[in-house]
C-alpha cells in the first residue's frame, strides 16, 4: 500500500511540478528565459522579467491552489454525502463567497487588509457565513439523520443564496451588474502574490485537518452506521471534514472566482485512475486539480490570444461533457 | 343579390385596408407627446433637443439630467416593467433593440416604440436625427447633432498635429488591483472617442467592443498613455487605488507618469454629452492643444 502511494504521488507530482514549470513560459508574448532571468536589465525595465514574475507566475501558483482546493473539498464532499454528484458549490459555500463579492462590487466596499483588496475579502467573508449556516446544520444534525437532508440543506442554502445575488444583481447600477457577472466568469490573473499569500493561509489550515480524514472517508462513504462500528466518532469527523472542505473552497473561490465543474469532475477522473482509495484519492485530487486548472488556464490565454477565454469556459467545456456523462451513466 | 353583397364586402374591405394604412402610416409619423425612454443615452437625447417635456417615465439606471429625478422608473434593460409602462398611456416607448420580449408586448398592447442600438461615434448624431424625426422634433434634433459633430470636427483639428499616444482606455476594473481589467477594443464609441481626441487604441486591432485584460497584455502592448475612465458617483477612486498600475513599472504609461483617471457619467452614455467626453480625453493626452 505505501508503495503504491508514493510511486502514485510520484507520478501525480511530477506532471504538476511540470505543468507549473511549463506553463510560465507559455504564453500570448513570447519572453525570453535568458532576459527574464537577466541580472543586467534592471527589472523595471525588463519586460520579459515582468512578464514572467507579475503575470504569469502568480497566475500558475493561483491556478493551482484554486485547483488543489476545489478539486480536495469535491472528494471530501462526495464522501461524506455519499453522493457522486456532490460539489464544493453543494453546499453553498460558493454561492456564499459569490455574494460576498457582489456585496463588495455593489457596495463599492474599499477596505484593504494585509495587501489583500476588498473584493477576496469580501468573497472570502460572504464564504465563512454559509460555512457558519452549513455548520449549525451539521452540528444540529442528529445521529441517524441521512445525509440527503444535508444535501437538501445545502441545494436550499444555495438556491437562498442564489436569489440574493440576483436580487443585488438587479438592485445595482447597471455598470456594477456588468462587474459582478465578469467576476461570476472567474480570473485567475491576480497580477500579485498577496492574494495567493491570503489563500495560502485557510487553505494550509484546510489541508491540514484533511491529513486525518482519508481513513474515516473511507469508512463514512461505506456508511455511517458502518463507521460507527469500526470506532469513528461520525459527527466529529463530519464536523472536521465540513468546515476543512469548505474552507478550501472559500479560499479558491475568493481567489479565482467560482471556477465550475473542478470540484466535481476531477475526484471522478482520479478515482478512475487510481481507486477509491482516500489515501491516495485526496493528494492525487489535490495533484491533478492542480495541473488540471494550470492546464485549463494555459488553453484559456492563449488558444485565441491576444484575447483570452474565462478560464471558468474551459473548465466547463472540459467538465460539462464529461459531467453528462456521469449523469448519463448514472441513469443507465 | 349575391353578387352585390359580395362587392360590398369586398368594398368595404379595401375601404378598410385604406384606412389602416392611412391611420398606420399618421402613426408613424405623428409626433410623441407621451414618451417612455428606458435608454440612458435616448433620454439625455430627449432632453437635449428640447422635448424633455414628453417624457414622462425613464429607466432605472437614468441620471441626468436631474429632472429625470423626478419622474417615475419602469426598470431597464433587464427588468422593464411592462404593466406600469402601459398603465402610463405612452404614445412612444424608446428601448433597448435587443429587448425583444418587451417590444412582442408593447406590439400586443399597439403602443409604438422606437428600438435603439448602441454602436459607434457617429451613430449617436445619427439616432439623435431619426429620434427627433420620429417625435416630430427634427430642427430641435438636428441642431443638437450638428453642435455636436460640429465640436468634434473642433477636437479633432486641434489635436490633429499632435503625436498619437498608443493609449489604453480601461473602463473597469477590481478596487485595489489589477484583476478583472476591461478595457475598450477596436470598435464603439469608446474608441470612435479615443481616436477623436487624438489617441491611439492601443487595442486598435482587436475586433472586440470591449476587452478582456489581463497584466500580461498591458506589459506586452506596452501603452505610452492609460487612461481610466469611473463613472459610478459613489464610487471614490484612492490615489492607493491607482497607484496599482505602478506594479507594472515596464509600461512607458506608468514609467513616464501617464496614467489618468477620469470621472463622469458621460464615459458610458453615448449620448449628447459625447462631444464634451471627448475633449476631456483630449485634454488630458494633448494638454499642450487647448492652451
């Protein structure tokens, strides 16, 4: 089993550690790697270097962890809901950190924290709020409760919320709307390393508590009567797994925008290649969501640069068929 | 017997035929006294003709001038509202040419309309004269388009011997950072402007009204001026705000201290104040033209 592990991470890492070496270099303009690396041109000065440091590699590092993230809450949350259609946006997390963003486009909220603006603030807040609705729900939640009311809870909570956003959306200036739909598209052009650095934080936090699930997902996903027999305190573990999931997708969401289809097809491309294995599906899902959206990002700028896709597009472009798909075979 | 009744069916018939035609053709030539105008840009148009007077609701998103403040709002682009737009009796209603839904019903409910579309510079001239035809104001209408293109003409030969900075016209983008940047493209009003008063698009090439940005184009198209265009009232650009382009210190813009902010509603309205926009970007690319 440790073998297979590692030779597996081994191989997942190494296609990651590619993409991101990769897709720097590729790009709309041609750079020089020699100028970008140029100890002689002040940096100023040196647009390559710019180029390479302010554009695109803050942007390789933000698709990856927005990846990571979405791509980890996705397998935590279609284990514990036992529900292969399950999300990070399932449970209204996304839909939260969506309005906190339209709050802060229509409010024109300008209030900067530790170099972070307002708008991966508010996103972030707006994103805490439904994970403190979800949470109630799950702490609420008794034992032997299935977990279909929780995904109902969350489909209500998203539905609520969603008519929030829409509801702001005709409240603001028309100017405003137009904003808050390019931010609904997603961007992973951050230009600066602060936000990644105020991603980083929740979504260290997340993964770290994630390090202790992959056994009790295991068991929870087989069922919780199940788990309960084999020792596993099920409300803790559910609790755990709720507010880490969530706080990753808070994080990658006020990042990158709600990136769609991320969450819920790459657990189902890893656990075809690998099993089902949680020890193995959650650091190869966080691996390949990585490379997966450093992929996507590099399709979206440059298949027809200088104009570039919404990388959200080719996320779901990719995702939607292979989500119909899943339907499809599900029906069958 | 038969015979002579259907000659009067058939009479009366073409009496009727004639008559519609007639009362459709007064119809589309009558003038509006009553005129519902949901656009921004047709109802400063409205008014600056001279026929502010017949209107008698605006869209949601209307601001000026400040006497639509006092009429009353039947939605916009999104969200018309058609029970009041019909409650109010409006013999014209001026919308948006894509607001299909909305003109299916007015046509069920035979209230005239007139369908605006938002394209270029010298559309706006143009909507203004078949507007004012349409109400029955064309001298008002046309001597509103001829000051207007006549201050054009004006702008354009006072930078006309100047350089042509390769600019960048950005009208939105995140508070704080350089995200979510948009910027006008090679064609619409925006641009018709930019190249009026004497600019360069640095976007020129790109057959798009408006733009995606991202860092990587500005630092690769490398723009001698930005020019960023705010034109919502509450919203309070921070020198902090814009001090965010200073991240990209390669761009001869930010290096050679050319990146200015401008404010005002008339950015976005392609109305009569079009004229007045322009020369405001003339004046901040080619002060040295209007001493």
């Amino acid at each position: 089993m440790r073998g297979r592990l590692i030779a597996t991470l081994a191989v997942f890492g190494i296609t990651t550690a590619f993409a991101c070496l990769i897709a720097p270099v590729i790009g709309s303009t041609t750079i020089h790697l020699s100028r970008v690396f140029s100890r002689t041109i002040p940096f100023a000065d040196n647009v390559d270097a710019q180029v390479f440091f302010i554009a695109r590699l803050p942007r390789v590092i933000a698709a990856a962890l927005v990846g990571a993230g979405m791509a980890v809450a996705g397998v935590v949350f279609q284990a514990l809901l036992r529900n292969p259609l399950a999300s990070p946006d399932t449970l209204g997390v996304s839909a939260g950190a969506t309005l906190g963003a339209m709050v802060a486009i229509t409010f024109h909220t300008d209030v900067h924290a530790f170099g972070i603006s307002a708008l991966p603030l508010a996103s972030f807040l707006g994103s805490a709020g439904a994970l403190g609705i979800v949470y109630a729900m799950a702490a609420a939640r008794r034992r032997g409760t299935s977990s279909t009311v929780l995904l109902l809870a969350g489909i209500a909570l998203s539905a609520f919320l969603g008519a929030m956003i829409r509801l702001l959306q005709l409240a603001a200036d028309f100017t405003d709307t137009f904003r808050s739909v390019r931010w609904m598209m997603g961007s992973l052009d951050v230009a600066s390393y602060a936000p990644i650095v105020g991603a980083l934080v929740p979504m260290t936090l997340a993964f770290g508590a994630m390090a202790s699930l992959p056994r009790v997902l295991d068991l929870v996903s087989l069922g919780t009567e199940a788990a309960e027999s084999r020792g596993v305190d099920v409300r803790r573990a559910e609790r755990v797994a709720l507010v880490s999931a969530s706080f990753a997708t808070g994080a990658a969401v006020s990042l990158g925008g709600p990136i769609p289809f991320v969450g819920i097809v790459v657990p189902h491309i890893v656990r075809l290649l690998v099993g089902a294995d949680h020890r193995i599906v959650l650091p190869a899902s966080a691996l390949f969501g990585a490379t997966f959206v450093i992929v996507c990002d590099l399709v979206a700028r440059t298949m027809f640069g200088p104009v570039e896709l919404p990388v959200g597009t080719v996320t779901a472009i990719i995702g939607g068929p292979f989500f119909l798909w899943l339907l499809f075979r599900r029906l069958a | 017997m038969a015979a002579v009744s259907t000659a009067r069916i058939a009479a009366r018939r073409w009496i009727s035929a004639a008559l519609l035609l007639v009362a459709s053709s007064v119809a589309l030539h009558s003038e509006a006294h009553r005129i519902v105008s949901i656009v921004p840009a047709t109802t400063e148009m409205l008014f600056a003709m001279g026929a502010g007077n017949r209107v008698v609701a605006v869209g949601s998103y209307d601001r000026f001038p400040p006497e639509v403040d006092k009429l009353p709002r039947v939605g916009a682009l999104l969200d018309p509202d058609v029970e009041r737009i019909i409650a109010i009796h409006p013999d014209l209603v001026v919308l948006y040419g894509t607001q299909t839904e909305l003109r299916t019903q007015l046509e069920r409910a035979a209230i005239p309309f007139y369908a605006y579309t938002h394209r270029g510079l010298s559309d706006i001239t143009e909507t203004i004269r078949t507007l004012g035809a349409r109400i029955g104001m064309e001298a008002g209408a046309n001597a509103l388009a001829g000051r207007i293109e006549a201050q054009l003409k004006e702008i354009r030969a006072r930078v006309a011997n100047s350089d042509r900075p390769r600019t960048l016209l950005v009208f939105g983008r995140d508070k704080g950072a350089l995200t979510n940047i948009d910027a006008s493209g090679g064609y619409g009003f925006l641009h018709d402007m930019l190249e009026a008063a004497g600019g360069a698009d640095v976007l020129g090439d790109v057959h798009q009204q408006s733009v995606m940005m991202t860092t990587e184009m500005v630092l690769a198209r490398a723009p001698d001026a930005i020019i960023e265009l705010r034109y919502v009232r509450s919203d309070a650009a921070s020198g902090n705000d814009m001090a965010a382009w200073n991240r990209l210190a390669s761009v001869p813009a930010v290096r050679n201290h050319r990146v200015y902010l401008l404010r005002g509603e008339e950015f976005v309205v392609p109305g009569p104040r079009v004229a007045a926009a322009t020369e405001r970007i003339a004046r901040t690319l080619h002060p040295e033209a209007f001493k």
